[in-house]
C-alpha cells in the first residue's frame, strides 16, 4: 500500500491509524510479512500423549497435522498430499498410525513419511518414476516447544523459540508451570467472531482500563472479592521480551497467604515454592502481584482470574490460554483452552474448569461483554471515515514521550522488562510497534520443492530428491528422520 510508511510511523508513536483494523491490504501483509515468519503456537503436549495421537491446527490458510510418532517424537506436518494437493486428514483429532489421502489413496505415516500409493509400478513405472524412498508430507520449516507449548514456524531461519520468548518465559511459567509435571488441556471451544485479530490480542496484553467500564456488571454481582473493577488500577503492566500482561495487586502478606488468596491450596502451593525461581516467587510474595491477562506475540494470549465457585465466599483461580487465529481482516476463529496444574487434586481441576467456563470461553460472562465491543471497532474501521482517523493510543505518555508514571524498580518488582503501575497502553504500543517492524519487511521466498522426481547424477546413476523432516521429541530435542 503506497502510505505505508505514514502508517508505520503514526503506529510507533502511538497513533494508530484506526483503518488498520479491518483493511485487505493491511491483511494482506500480515499474511505476507508477520505470519510468514513469526513463531506461532498450535498444540500442547498434553493434546497428543499418546503414540498415533494427532491435532489438526492451523496457521492462517495453511493446515498441520501435529502428531506424536511411533517413537514419540512431535511433528508438525502440511496437511496436504504430495499428489494432487488434497487435505491428507480431515478429522480434527485422534489417533492414526497412518494417514490415508482420500482422493487417490496415497498414504503417509504418522511421522509424515510416504509409505503407498496405488498402482506404484503401473502408473508410475515404480520407482524410475515416482521414488518413494524419503519422501514425506512437508514438514514446518521450524517446530520447538517450551514447557509442553508446541510451536510452529514457517520461516527456515526463524530464530531459536527460546531466543524469541526472551524475558517473556519467566512470566509463562506462571501460566504453564505450577509444578514438575506442568499443565493439561482441555479444549479447546472454538468459535468465530466478526472482528480484527490484534484487538484480542492488544486487550489481553495490557489493557485494564476497560475493566471498571466494560466489567462493572460482572463485578458488582459479586462475582469476585474485589469490590470494584477499578482495583485495576492498583495493579501493573509489564513488558518483557516478546509478550506483556497484566497483575492485581494482591492484599498484605506472605507468599503462602497471597496465594491462599487467590485460592490455591496448600499441596499446590508446595509445589510452586519447589518449581518457580526466587525471582518468581518474590512478584507475589515480596512484591504483591499476581499475574492475570497476557499476550504473546503475535496472537496468542492467557488468562488466570480467581472467581467465587459454587454457593460459596471462596475462590478457585483458573487459567485459559487462547489463540486469535486470523481468517480476514475481520473475522478472527478463537480457539479457547482450559489449562490446570496435572498435579493439581481432582476437585480443584473440576471446580477450575467450572469458573473457567463461567468467565470465558464461549459462553462466558467476559467473553461477551468484550466481544460486543470488538465487533462494533471492526465494523466502524471498515468505513470512509476510519481512513482519516488517528486512535489515541498514548496513554501513560507525556507528549515529550516520557511516562507519566516512572517504572517499577527492580525492588519494587522482581520481575524482568518493564512495568508500571496504574493505566497505560505501554503493552498495545509494544505489541503494535512489534507489528510494524514485522511489516516493514519484505519476506524472503523460498523455492518450491520437487517431491519424488529422479534426479541423474555426475556418473549417470539416479538418486532421489528426497526431503528431511524435522521432529521434536518429548524431551525437546530436535532430530532429523
């Protein structure tokens, strides 16, 4: 688009161009220059436990199959056949040794590799052909995990995901690490919304100040200790590494009392006192925060609350982790899952999943307040009129660009990055100007593959262009097959 450097500018001071939010050529880029490249999540280890276990996930347009092989190892796998380009699995989950084409019968094992097609000698002349030898479903050009999140790249020289995450690690430990044995999933719903991906994802990252006035009703039915959706303010923001969120600020106490709070019980909070760093544990213990909403970019987000479960004055914390998974410039699929420590007693993950489902997901009480005003952003930033308008998106900013309220130390906060306290739109800016510099560049094309064609070597013998998958074991490690 011809001004989009005027646009990319006006983003990083905070200015944004309201259009940005449902525009086919801003969609585009994205497309082109962000998710071309970018890590994104597409599964939990706890979706695929067993051998020949499988999801169907997907980035943009394009569809994986993420399975666990024969020998436990993870891949990620284009769900398109070698043939005529048919979607190998149609199911979006189960359990299969093999993956059968159902246009021409080719078939695939669960790794990826091809292990028949039809008629081989007939139709193909056998192997002079068509060489199946080594030849597989095409892998993700990058796959690597972090406390069971299964990611996915398609850029061939996507950095290390752990390079990636940067600080950011240190607060999805919180969400996806309670103890040895980490989290389990359940999920996840999924549904569509006539809305822009990043305002998801923008609201999860830092925005508070939406609380007291899109919540309040959900709040002044008691729903939760804090009498008033303005306590917000009492908590802060953080930026660290390639994702933000945001904390309440919890009342006077120890670590054990803060958590007791926030309701967790006294096995669970063992376990976290063995699992998380010094560092971690003095954000709540020392310091007084406990993480609630985050976003990871580009598009996937958490949640932790603690609402009052049951006819009861106590509260059960949960935790949701979701994906904003772009189908056009407005109209976004959320995929929502329910996560619980895998340690946690049987009664505690019921009662979990059931503040979870009464919150979020897509029935929850937030979920529809918040997408009321999603869909109506989306619709307005279609219009004429949207094009000529600059959104305010400076908050916590003098005009000379300094904060109005300086940072947290780092005696008043343990935690990495930056964090203030009080409203501030700090994390939609980080987020957004992360955006912009992703589409400020031009992508580099790969070549397309050739599957299964002879090649002739120097002496005249004939060898196979064959391709390598990469695979994840269960431990992490990556192998080539």
């Amino acid at each position: 688009m011809s001004d989009l450097a005027h646009t990319l500018d006006a983003v990083r001071r905070g200015m944004i161009p309201a259009n940005i939010y449902n525009d086919s050529e801003i969609f585009s880029l994205e497309t082109e220059r962000l998710f071309s490249r970018t890590w994104t999540f597409v599964a939990h280890e706890s979706e695929i436990p067993q051998v020949g276990d499988y999801v169907v996930r997907r980035v943009l347009q394009d569809s994986f199959i993420v399975s666990r092989d024969q020998s436990g190892g993870i891949n990620a796998m284009f769900n398109m056949c070698l043939h005529r380009g048919m979607q190998v699995c149609r199911a979006e989950q189960g359990n299969a040794s093999h993956f059968r084409c159902p246009y021409h019968g080719w078939s695939y094992r669960n790794d990826g590799r091809i292990v028949g097609l039809p008629f081989h000698k007939e139709a193909y002349g056998g192997e002079e052909g068509f060489n199946k030898k080594g030849q597989r479903l095409v892998p993700a050009p990058a796959l690597d995990t972090y406390n069971g999140l299964i990611f996915i790249s398609l850029d061939d020289n996507a950095p290390p995901l752990r390079e990636f995450l940067g600080d950011f690690a240190f607060y999805l430990d919180y969400y996806t690490k309670q103890s040895p044995s980490g989290i389990e999933l359940r999920g996840p719903q999924k549904w569509r919304i006539n809305a822009n991906w990043k305002i998801g994802a923008e609201n999860f990252a830092g925005d508070m100040y939406h609380t007291p006035q899109t919540h309040t009703s959900v709040v002044e039915i008691g729903l939760f200790r804090e009498p008033k959706a303005e306590k917000r303010k009492d908590g802060n923001t953080y930026w660290a590494g390639r994702g933000g969120g945001t904390t309440y600020k919890l009342p006077p106490g120890d670590l054990e009392e803060r958590l007791r709070y926030v309701g967790y019980p006294d096995e669970m909070i063992e376990r976290m006192k063995q699992t998380w760093s010094a560092e971690q544990l003095d954000v709540i213990g020392r310091d007084g925060f406990m993480i609630s909403a985050a976003s990871l970019f580009p598009n996937m987000s958490f949640v932790h609350n603690w609402p009052r479960v049951e006819d009861s004055d106590d509260v059960l914390p949960f935790i949701s982790l979701r994906q904003w998974v772009p189908i056009s410039e407005n109209e976004t699929e959320v995929l929502s899952w329910f996560a619980v420590d895998a340690e946690a007693p049987q009664r505690f993950k019921d009662l979990s999943y059931k503040a979870y489902l009464m919150c979020f997901g897509s029935s929850g009480m937030f979920e529809q307040d918040d997408v009321e005003n999603w869909v109506s952003l989306t619709t307005t930033a279609g219009g004429t009129m949207a094009s000529r308008l600059l959104l305010n998106s400076r908050m916590g900013m003098h005009t000379d660009d300094s904060p109005v309220v300086a940072p947290l130390t780092s005696e008043e906060f343990a935690g990495p990055g930056v964090a203030h306290v009080g409203y501030g739109e700090y994390n939609q800016r980080h987020l957004l100007r992360e955006w912009a510099d992703h589409l400020e560049r031009e992508p580099e094309r790969p070549a397309p593959t050739e599957m299964g064609l002879a090649k002739t070597t120097a002496n005249g013998s004939s060898a196979a262009a064959a391709t390598n998958g990469a695979a994840v074991t269960a431990t992490g490690t990556e192998t080539l097959r």
